[in-house]
C-alpha cells in the first residue's frame, strides 16, 4: 500500500517504491519556453526542489539552464522529465533520454516516465529504459497517463512496478479507479493540472470557499490536491505567483468543504487529452 503523505512544506518528500525520495511539491513547466532558466532559478531559490519538464515541452534544457542560473547543486533539485512514447519504440526511448540529458546538462534524470500509453512499443520502451536506470542514467522510472489495464499489462508482462504515475488530477477529474489501485499497489500518485490549466479559476463554488478561507482561487484547487497526497506541481509562467502558489502548507480546507469540491467530480470534466483510456495495443503492452 503506497504511504499518502501530505505535503507540511516546500522540503516534504515522500519514499517511492524503489526507495527514491521524491519532492512531494514542484513546479510544472508545460508550455514555459522563453522564461523558462529564469523561472526555474527562481522557483528553485525560492525553495521548490521538484521541476516536472518533458520531451513534448520542448524545455528540458531551459530547466538544465535554470538549475546553472539558480547556483544550486544538481543533487539538491528533483528533475522530472517524459518520453514521448512514439513507433521508434525502445530506439527512440534511448535517443530522446540521451538529448534529455543533454539539455539539463546532468548525466542523469531523477525520474524519467513514459508520457503516455501510445506509440505501440511501450513495453519494449520500458524494458529499454530498465537498463538505462541499471546504467545510473534514471534514478527513477515511472509512467503518465495510465490507466488500471495499462498498470496491469505492465504487472503481467513481469516488468518492475512504475514508482509513479503522473495524471490530470483536480476536482473535476478525480480518476477514483486510477488512484484506488495505484495506491493499492504501491504506486506513488503525481497529479498534472492541478489549477485544470486555469478554466476554473472563475467557478463559483471554488469562489466561495476561497472566500470563506481567505485565500485565492488557485490556492483552493492547489490545496484540494495537496490534501489528497498527491504529489502537485502546479504551472505558472510568472515568478510571482510562485510563492502564493506555495502559500498552501500552513493551512487546510474544511472537511465538509472538501466534500463540496469532491461532490465537483461527479460531472467530470477534463482541461486536457485522456489517453488512460488508449487500448493495450495502441500501447504496445499485450
């Protein structure tokens, strides 16, 4: 059974199943190009240790750069980074892992997962990237956007247990199935979206519980998912919505209003793609 720890401060961590001490707070760097080094050195001196970049962002070496800028040392920061799963299969796994770390200018990535169950070739991507974790390249091999079939198939095929698995989590995607068994199977749980890329900052009964609380919008649906144990890695591109963004550990949103927000999943809606979905064969994990 995976621990749900709760995030007290920017330094909470939580153990994976492969004994990886993982940050259970960061920031995400989806869509940050331009500002990229200079939002990460600032996220970074502010005290967050956890960066969740990919392949798709197009900004792994923004964060390499950030990580120079901020001064700190690379063992100090937690890098996350995502193959695109493709029909290049194990090939592409290794190539794109080597130009990941060229960009973050590291001979190693914290944490590299599989960004989606797609391509038709992700159980000999996985095996591929096994032996690159065994070659000291990734400390840590997870998966994104699976869902239970595809959690499965990788148990059945005898591969070693992801220690994560990054999905949309916010009150209107609450993936119950997906987090039940993860969690049942010592999977760590890592939400993306947890702000649902902004579409929601106006919903008024979020409004009014931020009201109520004294706090913002964004501080609300960071919070829920915060509370709920998920590692959380909200996106800004403004470095000054990095300590507000922050300002969730000393406080907590009510029992009777958590249900409210969880009563918000009952019609769900998702601000993103939904390949938890995608059949074993389109994954490539039959």
């Amino acid at each position: 059974m995976a621990s749900r720890l709760i995030a007290s401060s920017l330094e909470s961590t939580v153990k994976l199943n492969d004994g990886v001490i993982m940050p259970l707070f960061g920031l995400g760097v989806y869509e940050i190009e331009n500002n990229c080094p200079q939002l990460v050195a600032a996220a970074i001196n502010h005290g967050y240790r956890l960066i969740d970049t990919a392949e798709f962002y197009h900004n792994e070496d923004g964060v390499g750069s950030g990580l120079k800028l901020s001064g700190k040392k690379r063992e100090e920061i937690f890098i996350v980074s995502k193959w695109w799963p493709s029909r290049e299969g194990a090939q592409g796994a290794l190539k794109t892992l080597d130009r990941c770390l060229k960009g973050l200018q590291s001979d190693y990535v914290d944490m590299y997962l599989l960004h989606a169950p797609q391509g038709g070739h992700c159980a000999e991507a996985y095996r591929a990237l096994l032996d690159a974790k065994k070659q000291g390249k990734i400390r840590s091999l997870g998966v994104s956007n699976f869902g239970v079939a595809h959690l499965e198939a990788l148990a059945k095929l005898g591969l070693d247990k992801p220690s994560v698995n990054q999905i949309e989590l916010h009150p209107w995607q609450q993936k119950k199935d997906i987090v039940k068994y993860c969690r049942e199977h010592d999977i760590t749980v890592m939400g993306y979206s947890p702000l649902a890329k902004g579409h929601k900052i106006q919903d008024k009964t979020v409004g009014e519980i931020a009201k109520k609380l004294s706090k913002t919008p964004a501080q609300i649906l960071i919070r829920w998912s915060v509370q709920n144990g998920f590692i959380t890695i909200p996106k800004t591109s403004r470095e000054s919505r990095l300590q507000s963004n922050a300002d969730v550990f000393d406080w907590s949103i009510p029992e009777e209003d958590m249900k409210v927000l969880d009563a918000l999943g009952d019609k769900p809606w998702s601000c993103t793609w939904n390949p938890t979905n995608n059949t074993l064969k389109e994954a490539g994990l039959q």
